[in-house]
C-alpha cells in the first residue's frame, strides 16, 4: 500500500535507509559501505520540509520503501529514495517517485530534480527511464577553519545571523534572504528553510552585507546527521552571492562562513556547488577548498534549473 509518510514512520523508515544504503554500497564495492541511521531530529525536520510528497510503500505492517520530497519556493527535488533489496525489482521505486514527482507538480513546482550516486548505473538507468537526465556533478568542498588564525572582516562589510536577531529585524531578515535567493534562481524561496532550522535548532542562516547593502546569504545545518558521526563541520547548502562581481565578495563570504563555523565550536566548513557554476568551483579550489564528495545530478525534461551559470550559487539537492 502506498500512503503518505507520517512523523510515527520516522523509525521504521530510519532503518529501511540504512539497510538499503549499506547494501547499495556494498554492492558498489566499496570498503567503507556501512550507513549508519540517522538522528531522529534530523528525519523530523526532513518530512516538515514537505510532507504532502514523501510517502511510503507498506506491506503487512512493515515499511518496505519511502522517498522524501521537498520545495524551496517553487524548486522541487526528490531524495533519498529507498526500498529495501528483498523488494526491489517490484515497480515499488517507480510508485514512489511518480507520486512524489506529482504531489511536487501539484504544488507548483517549476524546476524538478534528485541527486544520486554517480558510480550506480542502475541508479541512473532507473531514474533516464523515468524522464530525469543526468547533468553535472554536484560536490562537496571542505576546509579546516584555523582556530589561531582569526580574519576580520573588511571594514565595508559585516554580517549578522538569523539567530542574533529578533522582532522586526529578524522578519526584515527573512524578507532579504528570499530577496537573495531570488535573484539568484527566480524559482527560489529559502526564508521558510530558514525557519524550520530555527524550529528544530538544526543550524543557522547568515547574511552579508557591503556598506550594508545585502549581497550573500548562507544556509547550514550545524548539527551531525547521522547518530555515529562527530559533529565537526558546518554544512552549507544553500547561499550565494548576487553581485555580477561576486569574486570580490568571497573573500568576505568566506570570513562569514569561518566566524560562523568557529561560534558553534565546529572545526571545518563543507560547501555543496554545482559543477555547472564552472567559475564559482574553480574559485573555491583556488581558496584551498578541497573535494571530499560529490553526487550526480538529475533534473526532470521540462523542469530544469533557472539560475545562470555565472551567478555564485550554492545549493544541495541530497
């Protein structure tokens, strides 16, 4: 049976993802192919992103495969997808993502994609059937941030974080960061992200100012995902700069981004970039950013991305 997921699956769905995960990584032949589940908190705030599209297939009292959606304004994507491997093969994968990809359409959804391991052929062979193309990488840079080695920020900048604020200012705050994302993809709204981090204290949205004028916001979970893992890394998976010259900006972006990892005692920063903003990539590399992960993305024929090629862009589809 096929039905919406609800806050009470959360366990159960927790477990089909690490099952599924590891055997998917196991298969790949990778050494290190054990996924552990996830925090509880982190699940909840995942389904209240949209839940009219995450839905679950169900058997005999048991879950036997779910998929999650979600929607920024009116850029929709889908993930993680999942059915345990004694049940695939079934059309249950299919089921899911067709209901996921119409509850996203339904809701107004003007781009549409996934992101899914690049090294699975069966992945993107199942999701080229179901009309996504496949397209550029999408992948994670990180950098140690110096606790000794402290940089200040210009004096024609300054930055503030939505949690330092209150009142007016912080609704003044949400209205700039949908501003911002605005300019960067015309489909994209981020001040109710925002929100649901500041629901479930997951992480924290930051904005940039030059002679306080707006010109970068970043959006980053703080908090571990997985129950095993050692929370050292601010993760940043939505944010950019607007200006045409935003390289100027990134040294300041940057700042930002170091005096934000080191107030929540994290000891790196992880930034998710599409490939497809060529300049942007090769300018984090230059920064001393390094690769540690990368995904392959989709987007569904008739639904693809709005943002240029050329803005400084930053968002994660996973």
């Amino acid at each position: 049976m096929l039905r919406h997921m609800q806050i009470e699956d959360l366990r159960e769905v927790n477990s089909v993802l690490s099952r599924t995960f590891t055997h998917a990584r196991w298969e790949q032949g990778l050494q290190a192919y054990h996924v552990p589940t996830c925090c509880m908190p982190f699940l909840e705030m995942y389904l209240q992103r949209f839940p009219h599209g995450s839905y679950v297939i169900e058997g005999r009292h048991r879950i036997r495969g779910f998929i999650f959606a979600h929607l920024w304004g009116k850029v929709g994507w889908v993930g993680p997808l999942a059915v345990l491997p004694d049940w695939q093969g079934r059309g249950y994968g299919r089921d899911l993502l067709d209901a996921s990809v119409q509850s996203l359409k339904d809701a107004g959804a003007a781009t549409l994609g996934l992101e899914s391991a690049p090294l699975s052929y069966r992945n993107i062979g199942f999701y080229v059937k179901k009309h996504f193309m496949p397209g550029y990488l999408t992948v994670d840079l990180s950098r140690e941030v110096q606790s000794r080695k402290i940089e200040r920020l210009p004096p024609s900048y300054r930055a503030e974080s939505l949690s330092g604020l209150d009142g007016a200012a912080q609704r003044r705050a949400m209205d700039t960061l949908d501003q911002l994302a605005n300019q960067l993809d015309p489909n994209l709204q981020v001040s109710g992200e925002a929100a649901l981090l500041r629901r479930y204290g997951y992480g924290d949205a930051w904005l940039l100012y030059h002679h306080d004028a707006p010109v970068g916001f970043a959006i980053g979970h703080t908090e571990k995902y997985y129950e095993k893992e050692k929370r050292r890394h601010l993760k940043v998976y939505l944010g950019g700069l607007i200006r045409r010259t935003w390289q100027d900006d990134l040294d300041a972006f940057l700042i930002m981004l170091a005096q934000w990892t080191r107030e929540a005692k994290l000891k790196y920063m992880i930034l998710r970039i599409s490939a497809r903003h060529q300049d942007g990539f090769r300018a984090l590399i230059r920064k001393g950013l390094e690769p540690v992960h990368a995904d392959l993305r989709f987007v569904l024929n008739g639904y693809e991305e709005r943002s240029r090629s050329e803005v400084f862009y930053l968002n994660k589809w996973e």
